[in-house]
C-alpha cells in the first residue's frame, strides 16, 4: 500500500479504527503509533496532525466508546419502560452485550488506565453513560422509603460494579475463569438478590 501522508481522506477516524483492531487483538499498550499508521496506511509522521501520542488516541478511542455506551443504555432504558425495573434491568444487559460487541472501545474506556477526565469531551461521554444508569436507578429507588432509600449514584454505581465484574470474569474469555453459567444469568440473579436486599421485588417463595 502507497502511503498516502497528510492526504488521507479521514485520517483521524482511520487511525481511531486501526487503534480499535489493535486494542482488541494486542491490549491497549500491545501496540505502537507506527503500528496504527500503517494499517491505516499513512505514514508514522501523519499521525502527529491530530493525536500528540498513543494515549491520545486511546483515549480519542475511549470518548467515542462512551458515546456509544451512552446510546447503547439509553435505548435498553426506553425499551424498559413504563417499567422502572424493567428499565433499570435493561441497562445491566446491556452493558454485557456492549463489551461483546465492541470490545475495542470497551478496552480503551476500562482497562486502558486512561483517565475519564483526560478530556472534557472524555469527561462528558463519560458522564452521560454514567447518568443514564443513575436514572434508572433514580426511578426504581423512588419505591424505597426516603429513610431507607440510597443515593442514586450509590444505587446505580453498585450495578455498574456488578456488571463491570460479571464482564471482566466471565464474559470476556478470560484465561481459566470460565463460568458454568452464563454472564447473563450470573448478573440477572446478582441483581436480583441486590434489589431484594432494598425490598423492591418480592423475596422468593
């Protein structure tokens, strides 16, 4: 492939998708900017018009994975209405079936040490996946008594433990961790016995 410089049609985005390729078949610190310049077919020199080092670009990479997070947990969020519990199940799922589908981008965002207040933009996606969980949260808590009723950002950060945990171990094929259940069951009955313990769904007969 000719390296075509500076003249790239979208250079930016074209090095964010060869550093997602890269996080996903080497880790986030597995690679180089050379690397990710020539499968985007530029060349290393080119890269220094839009990210300053790879960190950057891992963290350009992890902005635009917290976007799509967001969009991703708001979507589960609607589609569990009017049901609050429904809802606040749905954005658990969903962040099983967003590491599945973009495990590049869910690298960059949590295993790649790289600040969420790297950027203000960063920050931001950030947050917005952040408050569409505390939301949901915020709506379930709403049938615990006031004096029994935790944060929402206590509620919800319980769950994103939870879920991020069930990941880590279970969904993501790590080495000698395999689970004799799925991760769905693993987080569905983890947060079942959660908002039992908060008294929002009935206890088992």
């Amino acid at each position: 492939m000719r390296k075509q410089g500076y003249h790239h049609g979208n250079l930016r985005q074209a090095l964010v998708d060869a550093a997602l390729d890269l996080i996903t078949r080497q880790g986030p610190t597995g690679f180089t900017l050379s690397e990710a310049a020539k499968q985007a077919g530029v060349t290393p020199a080119a890269v220094y018009r839009h990210f300053e080092g790879r960190e950057d670009l891992i963290a350009e990479a992890a902005r635009q994975g917290y976007e799509i997070f967001a969009e991703v947990m708001q979507v589960a969020y609607e589609l569990g209405q009017p049901s609050a519990l429904a809802a606040f199940e749905a954005t658990g799922r969903a962040y099983l079936a967003f590491a599945r589908k973009y495990p590049g981008h869910y690298i960059a965002m949590f295993e790649s040490s790289i600040s969420v207040n790297r950027t203000p933009d960063l920050a931001q996606a950030a947050a917005r996946a952040r408050a569409v969980l505390e939301t949901a949260a915020s709506e379930l808590s709403q049938h615990i008594p006031p004096e029994k009723r935790p944060p929402a950002s206590m509620f919800s950060a319980h769950i994103w433990a939870m879920s991020h945990g069930v990941v880590e171990l279970f969904a993501r094929n790590s080495p000698g961790t395999a689970s004799p259940f799925p991760p769905e069951d693993l987080l569905e009955s983890g947060i079942g016995i959660y908002l039992r313990g908060l008294g929002l769904i009935a206890p088992d007969k």
